[in-house]
C-alpha cells in the first residue's frame, strides 16, 4: 500500500513531499518505508512493528541493508525496530550509529 503525503510547514517555509509504503501481512502491522523529500534532502525511514512476524522483520532488515548500498541518493536514514526497541540513524555526514 501506498500513501503519499505533501504537507507545507508555515513556520519554517518549506514543503515535504512523502511517500509512506506499507507491506501488507496477514500476521502483523506490517514494515512500513518512508521517504521524504524536502528541497534537495531525501531522508528514508524503515519501521518493523511491535510484534513484527519473522518475515516482516527480516524483510526490513532486507530492505534497509539495499537501502544502505544506494547511500548516496539519501540524507540522512533511520531503521526503528519497535520489536527489540532498537533504532540506528544514518547521516552521509556521521555515518551509521546506534541509539
């Protein structure tokens, strides 16, 4: 499922462009990939569900490492596994980091 957003923040003058996919499970909420676009920054995030079943988890950490290879057309990124509360943010700047 797709579903796209465009949203213009007043107080700061900027428009962001967003595109949420969902994949569909019968057994979970499903991983869900975002992609944002504000000016020329595109930033990505990839959230595996409380209760995620093992196939949705592996298929965010799937989706994340593909995204990792493809770094230069991204910003910045962020993997949220709300299973085992983790999260690791990556910036072209910084690199990978956990939190």
């Amino acid at each position: 499922m797709i579903i796209p957003h465009s949203v213009y923040y007043d107080t700061d003058g900027f428009q962001e462009n967003r595109h949420d996919y969902i994949r569909e499970c019968s057994h979970c909420a499903g991983t869900v990939y975002i992609e944002s676009r504000r000016y020329t920054q595109t930033s990505i995030l990839v959230r595996i569900p409380f209760q995620a079943c093992p196939s949705c988890e592996q298929a965010g950490h799937d989706l994340w490492d593909h995204l990792q290879q493809l770094g230069d057309n991204y910003t910045s990124g962020m993997l949220q596994n709300q299973l085992h509360d983790q999260q690791y943010v990556w910036s072209r700047e910084e690199g990978l980091r956990q939190f």
